[in-house]
C-alpha cells in the first residue's frame, strides 16, 4: 500500500489520498498516512507534500473515529489517538525552531503547524491522556505560537508544559519548557537580565539530567534561530 501510495506522491499528490482511502481498511489506511508523512520529511526532505498527507490523514483517522464512535468506542479512541499522533508530528516538522537541514518553513506552514499544534492538544485532552502528554501538547502549542509571533502565548503555554511536567515528575522537560519560557521573553527583549539568568540556571541544571546536553542543543538551537 504504500510503496503504491508513494508512486503516486511523485506525479499527482491528491491521486495518492485517492488511493489510500479507498484501501477499505482504516488501521492500515492511517498507519500508511503516517509513514508516508514521515518518509516525506525526514527522507525526501519535501515538506509540502508531508503537510498534504498529514492533514490529509488527520482528517481520514478523525473521520474514522466518528464514524466508530457509537458501534466501537474503544476502535474510536484509537483513531482518534492516530489523529492526535498526525498533528503533533506535523505541528513539529512545520517548526523552524529545529533548523532542520533541507527543510524550508514558509509563514503558510506556520500557520498550518499552529493549527495542527492546537488539534494535538484538544486531542490529548478529549482522551484524558495524562500530565506527560499535556506538557507536550503545550509545549508543540508554545513552539508554534512562538514561530507564529505571538509571544505572550507562547509563554503561557511554555508555563503549563512545565507544570505539566512538574505534575508528571519529569524534571527534564519541566526544565526545557522553562528554558523555552526564558527564550521566549529574550527573543522580545535581548537584554532582559533575569531571562537570561533564568535561561543559564536551566542549562546548569540540565547539565547533569539523562539527555540533558540534548536539550541544552535543543535551546541554544532555537534561541539561535529566533533571535
């Protein structure tokens, strides 16, 4: 299914949905949707036709759900979990924050990723999905709204991932959502003093947390684009 799928993908982007929806197997209808999106954006580097398929496969699984929502609940919650994956992977490859080589992120992807960034969210929260997965979707949801340039919500949301985190004792992303927090108010003002301090205390305590050096490249990644 989805070498025939990515055939398609290279002369008529639209015959390849075309195809996948008509497989007339839902599981394996998304899970070719998410590969595909993957395969587009990390091996063909072609972000347009990944943001096609994601919203094309969003939109599939979130169909799916409802159409199971009364004879298969459980079958429902598992598309919609498909949906939710969908948007957070395309909230993330529509980030330049990553400065992901081959990639080129126009304001239209942007947009697009903020929307995403808003599903995933509403998603994680529709299926009671717990404190780890919220710190996520507010820190996706913070990303976009700091790319997009709306910083007073990208702070806020930077806020809730970290006391998602605290709530999910995970020290690490509490300490890079705070991190974000601080570049957020320096990608403002470049010579806030306490923003910077507060960025500096996060690195020292990074320093000695399991996949603490990649998420101090993490930061001084994004701080180093945005600014």
């Amino acid at each position: 299914m989805l070498e025939k799928a990515s055939d398609l993908l290279s002369s008529d982007t639209f015959a390849a949905i075309d195809y996948l929806n008509k497989r007339g197997n839902p599981k394996a209808t998304i899970d070719s949707y998410g590969k595909s999106v993957n395969k587009l954006y990390w091996k063909k580097k072609h972000l347009p036709n990944a943001i096609i398929m994601a919203v094309a496969g969003i939109q599939y699984a979130m169909l799916e759900a409802h159409a199971h929502q009364t004879t298969n609940p459980q079958l429902a919650a598992e598309f919609l979990g498909d949906a939710k994956a969908m948007a957070y992977d395309l909230a993330s490859f529509t980030w330049p924050g990553w400065n992901e080589p081959g990639i080129v992120i126009n304001q239209t992807d942007k947009h697009i990723g903020l929307e995403a960034a808003k599903t995933n969210l509403r998603l994680a929260k529709e299926l009671s999905r717990g404190d780890l997965p919220l710190c996520r979707a507010y820190w996706i949801l913070g990303a976009q709204y700091l790319s997009n340039g709306a910083k007073d919500k990208a702070r806020q949301a930077f806020d809730q991932s970290a006391d998602y985190a605290r709530q999910a004792q995970e020290k690490g992303e509490e300490l890079l959502a705070t991190g974000y927090s601080a570049i957020t108010t320096l990608v403002a003002d470049s010579t806030n003093d306490a923003a910077k301090n507060r960025l500096a205390e996060v690195n020292a305590e990074l320093e000695g947390l399991e996949n603490g050096k990649d998420f101090i490249a993490q930061l001084a990644t994004a701080l180093k684009v945005f600014s």
